[in-house]
C-alpha cells in the first residue's frame, strides 16, 4: 500500500511499503524472458524475482491510487513528487 495524502488540490503519494500481508509461496511461472529482462532493466532490478515483485507492487500501487481518486469524485489532481 502506498502513502498518500490529499486535499482538494492535489494528491500526494510516497514510496513507503508496508510488510505484505500474506506468506510466500512456492510458484512456478512460464514467462516471456524478453519482456522479464526489459522490465527488469525499466525497474533497475538484479533478479527475476525482485522484478516480478517490483511490478507487482507498482500495479496494486496503482489500483489504490486509482481507486482513492474514484473516491475523491474527480476533485484531486496528481503530481508526482517521487520517483
């Protein structure tokens, strides 16, 4: 979950991670190696493990962003502040 704060103008957000909810778990992926290492050269990652893992943090990164400006009623506006 990301941090985010807001007001009627703006929204913002910061890059702090909470620890994850659930266990790890064993899982075998079949997964496209092109895309893998494009990813993992976007994210600056050093494994498949930690890119898969970046990505999926940066889509429910996403879906809670989307999902507070839903909220918001279209009253907010993004300004990224980090990267």
């Amino acid at each position: 979950m990301i941090a985010m704060y807001m007001n009627l103008y703006s929204v913002y957000t910061s890059p702090r991670r909470e620890p994850a909810m659930s266990t790890a778990r064993h899982k075998h992926l079949v997964l496209d190696q092109g895309k893998l290492d494009r990813a993992r050269k976007e994210l600056k990652t050093r494994t498949d493990r930690e890119t898969v893992e970046r990505a999926l943090d940066i889509v429910l990164d996403d879906a809670e962003l989307d999902r507070l400006l839903r909220r918001a009623g279209g009253k907010a506006t993004i300004r990224k502040v980090f990267r």
